[in-house]
C-alpha cells in the first residue's frame, strides 16, 4: 500500500477512535421513579401525582443536559411505563452511563430536597452490590451534585445527603434496589415533599421544575466534568416539546411568576471548564487540516509521478 495512504488510513481512524472515546464519556442515565415492583406512584397528594412529576422534570433535565452536551438514555419512554428498580439499573448499566440520576418525591411530615446514595453493599435476589468503586463514585456524585443545587438557591430546603440506609427500602437492604445492581455511580433524588403543600405547589409549577432541572443539570456537569463534544454546548432555542410539557403542568401549577435563576448555569461557553470541549474540537480540526494536506500531497506526488513516466 502507498505510505501516503497509509497515514492517510490510520489518521483517519485515529479521529473516529478519538470521536468516539469522548462521546462515551458523557452518557448520563435519567431514572424517572415509578411505576414499579415498590408504588405505582400514582397516589393522588395536594393535586400531585409522584409518577408525573418524576416523569416531567425527568423531561425537563434531558433537555438541558442535552444542550450542555451530554448524551442521555432514559430508563422509561412513557410516564406510566412499568420498569423494575433492577432494569432500572441494568439500563444505565448498559448504556456505559456515567452516572444514573434516579428522580423521585418524597412523602411523609418533612420538607425540602434530599440526595441519597450507597455508602455500603446490600442485598437483592442474592445479588450483592454495588462495588467498592460505584460507592465511592456515587458518595462524590451525590456531594458535587447537592453543593451545585444548594448554590442555585430553589425554593426547596436543603436537606444534604444521606445513604440508602436511611430510606425505608434501603434500611432493609443495606442499598436501595437500583443501586444494588448499578455498576455506574448513582444518586437518588427525592426532589421534594408532595405531602408538604408549599414543596408540592413549588414542584407543580413550571418555574419550580425548570429550576429543579437546571440545577440537577448544573451539578451533573459539575461532577461530570465539561462535556466531551466537540459540537455540545448551548443554544438559546428551547426544544418545542419541552415548552408544550410546561404548558401541561403550568395549568396545574401556582403559577408564581420568578424568573428560573439557574437556567444558563448549565449551559453555555462561559461555563469554567469547557476550555476542554474546544480545545479537542481545535484539536480534531488540525488532525483533519493534516489528513488533507497530506492527501493532497499524495495525489500531486502521484500526478507527478505518472506524468514523469510518460515523458
Ligand atoms: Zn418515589
């Protein structure tokens, strides 16, 4: 083979490779709660249901971790989807996911947002998990993503982290079930109180779910590091289907009129960190200006070449 098609080959392949070890890097696993084998979630609590909710701001947060870059896989494709905790996982699992967010409400006499993740192994159909390494992942997820939201100052009451221990299904497990089987970090994200009137308003209205997903967003980028694309980064354009599911909850919603002071913290070249994300598209750009110089060089050397022969 030529030497000039040779470089040519492996240059190119070099960039494919490289494409594709970044877009790897930046799959998140979105985990709308419910239903499943634990609650429909489908109880009916101050005019909430748990289902939708998750459901929505599930939706909401795909969105903005898509305009920041990242590539999302979600673990449902309809709101009263049935999935079990372990599918859950095995999903995110799959999909090389660098992080599974589970999105969930709470019920009961408290109040506020609340992070959990596995800070020990449990036990489920004699399957012991998670790692060693996913615990400690997910101890550093669950504390980079809570600062980033207790700094976007939601409406909500910060209630910091906890381990799956202190959850009902996890005291007994040791984890709760969807983290048993993740073999990729993962938080669990009671977003709010749907029992507490002023959390449940705040959760209904498009303005308290926007702010929710932007500052679920801002953490996950923060823990994730800049997103590896070199075509990510943000738009001002709002993705139409997003709008219509606001529309749907704002005519349920408190319909409290702040502007969402976290919406661009997600997004956008002036994030700190995403010097990376333009450094690698400079860099492809050159490998690609090489590639061609040097083709361009093979062809004139081969014209030459056979121009020399017929002389
Ligand atoms: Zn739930």
């Amino acid at each position: 083979m030529h030497r000039w098609l040779r470089i040519l080959l492996v240059g190119t392949t070099v960039v494919v490779v490289w494409a594709n070890a970044a877009r790897a890097a930046s799959v998140v696993c979105i985990d709308p709660g419910h239903p499943s084998e634990t609650s429909s979630g489908d109880a009916l609590q101050n005019g909430l249901r748990e289902v939708e909710v998750n459901w929505q701001v599930a939706i909401c947060l795909a969105e903005d971790l898509r305009q920041a870059g990242m590539e999302v896989v979600m673990t449902k494709s309809a709101a009263r989807e049935y999935v079990t905790n372990r599918r859950r996982a095995e999903i995110a699992n799959a999909a090389g996911a660098a992080l599974m967010i589970r999105l969930h409400c709470d019920t009961g006499a408290g109040t506020g947002i609340t992070f959990y993740f596995p800070d020990r192994q449990g036990v489920k159909e004699g399957v012991k998990g998670p790692s060693q390494s996913v615990i400690s992942r997910s101890r550093e997820a669950a504390e980079r993503i809570r600062s980033a939201v207790a700094a976007q100052g939601l409406a909500l009451r910060d209630n910091g982290v906890k381990p799956d221990t202190a959850t009902a299904v996890g005291s007994k497990q040791g984890a709760l079930t969807g983290s048993i089987f993740a073999k990729v970090p993962v938080v669990t994200v009671e977003m709010g109180f749907l029992t507490n009137l002023r959390d449940a308003r705040y959760l209904a209205s498009e303005t308290g779910q926007s702010q929710v997903s932007a500052a679920l967003a801002a953490g996950i980028v923060r823990f994730l590091g800049p997103p590896t694309h070199a075509d990510g980064g943000a738009g001002p354009n709002r993705n139409p289907a997003r709008s219509r599911v606001l529309e749907d909850v704002g005519a349920r919603g408190d319909g409290t009129a702040r502007q969402p002071p976290g919406r661009d913290a997600a997004q956008g070249p002036q994030q700190p960190g995403n010097e990376g994300a333009s450094s690698r598209a400079v860099a492809v750009g050159l490998v690609v200006f090489l590639l061609s110089f040097a083709a361009m060089v093979w062809a004139w050397r081969r014209a030459s070449a056979s121009s020399g022969r017929r002389r």
